[in-house]
C-alpha cells in the first residue's frame, strides 16, 4: 500500500482494565517535566553528545552577543542579561516558540541596564518562565531567547542578531521548542490530557471482557502551533538537539534520531520514512558530506530549496517584511556550504529551476482556453503580490513576493538563460534580509502582443498570483495581453509527465514586465522553438 493511503491505529487500555496485559497502557494525563523527566533527557543528551557521530559537539566558543543567566548571584526568584565577552566559553540553551502577539516583556534600549541588573520571575511570562525551568533542570545557566536577547527597539541590533540567528540555532546545545502553545502567555509544562479516543470491547481469553482504546497515529507533531509560525522553521532546520514539547508529550529530536518519545507513553510511535525527515547538509554541521556527481549534487541541492520554501511559504509572519529575514539564518548558512549567491529567497546558481514556483490556492488555476489574453501596461496588476510595506519590496519573479503556500515544479531542462538578476538592498550590512526592489534579465523565448498559443483545456493552464476572488475578477475583466516567456521543461522531453513551464508577465513600463502567473504545458511542441528566436526580456 503506497504511504500515502496508509491509515496507521494505535491500541491501547487503562492500567486496571484486564485487557493490559495484551496492550500498551494509557493513561490519564501526561507528565513533561519533574525530577525523572529531567534526568532521563540529560542522559540522552549527554549519550548524543558522546556517542551520536552524525551530531556536532557543542562549541563553547561561538556565543551570541546575549543569553539569559538563569543562576544570577542573589537567587534563584530572578534571572538577568549577560553580555558576553571575549574570554567567555559556555554552553547555553535556545528558545523556540510563538509570540502570540505584542510582548509586555522584552530588552529595549531603555531597559537594558535594568535587565543586567536583574528580572523577577514572576514579571516574566509563563513561556519564558518554563524555558528557564528546563534550562535549570538540565544543568545549564544559560538560556538565548529573541524577545529579551535582542534590543527590540534598536533597528541596527535587530538587524545583526536576525543576521546571526543561523548561528544562534546551529551553536546552542540544545533546543526547547514550545510547539503545544500559541502565546508567550501559555505554559508548556502543563500536563498533557490523553487525546479522544474510541472503545470497542475486547474478549479476553478467559472469557471475560476488556476494553481497548483506539486512537488515530496521525503525528501530533505536525498540528502544533509551532508549525505555523514562519521564524520557527530555521529554528527547528538549524538546531543540533530539540526538546519538542508537542501537544501530546515530549519528544526528541536530534540529527540521528527523528521526534523519538523521551519515554513510553500514550503517544504511538509513529516513524516518517527516511526521505520524509527534513535535514540540512551535513556540511552545515562541519561534517565532511558524501562526494557525489556535480549534476546529482545539484539536484539534490535545488529539491532541498524547493521543499524549505514549500514548507516556509504557508507558515505565518505578523509583519510582511519579515517575509525575506525570517528564513535569512539557513540562506546564511548554506551560503557558507553552497558559495552561491541569495537573492530575496532564490539562490543565482539555480534561478531558472526555482522560478517555476506557483500559488497552491485552487482559486488561483485558469486552464486551458478558459485562460484571458491581455495586452498593454497596466501597473494596477502591481497588487496582485503580497501588500507592500511602505519600505520594503521583494520583487515579484520571487516567491517572497506571494503572500500564500507555494510549490515548485523545478526547471530541469532549461530554454532560459538568466542575463543579470540584482536586488537592492535595504541595509548593505544585512546582505540576507530585507530588500527594497529587484530587477531579472532573462534571454527566452517568447510569446507576445497579438500572439495565442495554440493549447486547449486538458494539456495547459495557467496558475495566477493571486487568492482572492476580487483580485480574480479584477484580472478577468481588464483587457491587456500577457507575455508569456518559457524557463524550460520539468525533465527530458523522452519522460511521461514533462511539461514546459513559463511565465507569465505583464508590461508596468519604461520596457519592464512584471510576473503575475505561471503557465504550464504538457505539449512543448506549442512553442515551436525551432523557428522561435529568443529575446531580452527584463522583469521587475
């Protein structure tokens, strides 16, 4: 039965019910923290550490500006600020988890001093109070979280912390990933209730009766808050070691073993199979990463963007402008590996591949002749991308310009050649964050002005840009041609399935397009390329 049609059960029943000597045991509640709990994750700490070759070692020396001394001089009813310096080695602990909103609680350059000084326990939120709990039960004193560890009020600091967060997952110790809350105001402590589940009687061999339970073993991992929230991506891809403290029980996660259950309980054990877990390059981590044929490295390289970008892409910011920092720690860190260059979510070396990406909203699919033609500069259409901040615009032959879940069908075989690609910086000291505009050049084929291409309803469609239903009948209704300008083909035209890929653009003037859809094909012969010349074609 292929993995995707498989309806995996899990079988259990109370401690005193006969039938428990046949099953796994439930039981009322789940407890994720105390005494036993917290010595059985140090121990499993402590033995990936030692004895998992696949995991780094932490470094003692590679600090963020930052962390949080949870065993301050004067007690334990407070913790304070330390500012690191240059002789400092420690291990330290980082915080993964969800704002929910404003913060009552942060460091702003007004109350830096004070943080030095000293914050009370109880003036902080239950979140950040139970991280700094973890963080003592497991040893450790201290502990980086973002909204007390950066200075929220002071654009330069943000900008070089956002900058170094990479670095700030990839060298903490460990991870505790608050993935059961959806505030700042919620604790993860809390004892987990058993999830719903049906009984259905059990005949026992003796001749009496028992009573299973039987409950989905859907991974609840997967519908934690967490999950949704954009920053906690790279959170989760950069961290070494993670404490999940999901909304069932607690699991662990390193980069041997995958969600694995600190300890038996109600939850199932629930294995993804190998080509589900989601791993960064090896290199990353320093490790030396297998050799392989350039070609094949390549590939392996593009799917990788493809499914992080798939994946970041339905996740949530509160600010549009964080659409492009928010991922900016593993771009930085696999610049570092790829020696490539990023611009605004796309890597240069594979810019034809990943600009097959489209919205996966169904409202979004026109296929076949039900698609409109167009012609003229209409810089109306400029709204069909993610609202724009004032200050800050990702251009639109980018994904970070869609606000909405994106694929990608990657470009295999290539008809494009990419000419020039810039982006303009919001902060040149901050080369992976924001961005103010871009500009592409490509050299394709393409089909304009009073043209048509010859498709109908089955073989062809076009994806647009767009989710909503007035920004639907808003393009419906104006009547302008597209250009359409072809990337390439999704495999070897030899191959069942391959269709050609294109964009779809818009004149918005002085000679610039702007890409407002993706057009797919299963008929590459429409293109009639051997009697087509390519040309210049710069889109914004």
């Amino acid at each position: 039965m292929p993995w995707r049609d498989r309806v995996p059960i899990c079988i259990l029943s109370l401690a005193e019910d006969p039938a428990a000597q046949f099953t796994n045991i439930n039981v009322d509640y789940i407890s994720v923290s105390g005494p036993e709990l917290s010595q059985e994750i140090f121990q499993r700490l402590k033995s990936c550490i030692e004895n998992h070759v696949n995991c780094p070692k932490p470094d003692e020396s590679c600090l963020p500006t930052r962390t949080i001394d949870v065993h301050p001089e004067g007690g334990d009813d407070r913790v304070c600020i330390h500012i690191t310096r240059t002789e400092d080695r420690f291990k330290y602990v980082a915080l993964s988890y969800s704002w929910g909103g404003t913060q009552e609680v942060t460091t702003t350059k007004a109350t830096l001093i004070d943080r030095q000084h000293g914050i009370r326990l109880y003036n902080l939120p239950p979140t950040i109070q139970d991280a700094i709990q973890v963080t003592r039960d497991l040893g450790f004193r201290y502990l980086w979280i973002d909204a007390l560890c950066i200075i929220q009020d002071d654009y330069e600091d943000k900008n070089i912390e956002i900058n170094r967060m990479g670095s700030i997952y990839k060298n903490a110790t460990i991870t505790i990933a608050a993935a059961n809350t959806t505030s700042v105001q919620d604790s993860f402590l809390a004892p987990r209730p058993i999830p719903q589940c049906c009984t259905l009687p059990y005949f026992l061999p003796d001749g009496t009766f028992g009573t299973l339970w039987i409950k989905d073993e859907f991974p609840d991992w997967l519908l934690s808050p967490l999950e949704n929230r954009a920053w906690a991506l790279q959170e989760s891809l950069l961290s070494p070691r993670i404490l999940w403290y999901g909304p069932a029980d607690l699991k662990w996660k390193c980069q041997t073993d995958h969600f694995e259950d600190v300890w038996n309980t109600h939850s199932y054990s629930f294995k993804y199979p190998p080509s589900r877990h989601r791993r960064l390059p090896a290199g990353i981590f320093g490790f030396q990463e297998a050799t392989m044929h350039k070609a094949d490295l390549d590939i392996q390289r593009s799917e990788m963007w493809s499914h992080i970008i798939g994946d970041y892409s339905g996740r949530d910011t509160t600010l549009a402008e964080d659409r492009v920092p928010a991922l900016a720690g593993v771009a930085a860190e696999l610049q570092k590996i790829w020696a490539d260059d990023y611009l605004a979510g796309l890597w240069r070396k594979y810019l034809i591949r990943h600009l097959g990406w489209f919205s996966q909203a169904d409202s979004s699919i026109c296929r076949g002749s039900d698609t409109i033609i167009y012609s003229g500069p209409d810089t109306s259409l400029l709204n069909l991308h993610i609202p724009r901040d004032g200050q800050y615009h990702s251009p639109g032959w980018t994904w970070t310009s869609f606000k909405g879940r994106i694929a990608v069908w990657e470009v295999m075989r290539e008809h494009a050649n990419v000419l020039d690609c810039q982006v303009t910086l919001a902060d040149d000291k901050a080369p992976l964050l924001r961005v103010t505009s871009g500009r592409l050049v490509l050299m394709a084929v393409c089909i304009a002005e009073d043209e048509r291409l010859e498709t109908d309803r089955e073989d062809s469609w076009i994806r647009w840009d767009y989710t909503d239903s007035e920004q639907q009948s808003h393009i419906n209704h104006v009547n302008k041609i597209f250009v359409y300008a072809l990337l390439g083909e999704t495999g070897p035209e030899d191959v069942a399935g391959v269709k050609s890929v294109a964009l779809v653009l818009t004149p918005v003037g002085d000679g610039t397009f702007m890409r407002i859809g993706l057009y797919f094909n299963f008929n590459v012969k429409t293109w009639q390329l051997e009697s087509r010349a390519r040309r210049k074609i710069t889109i914004v």
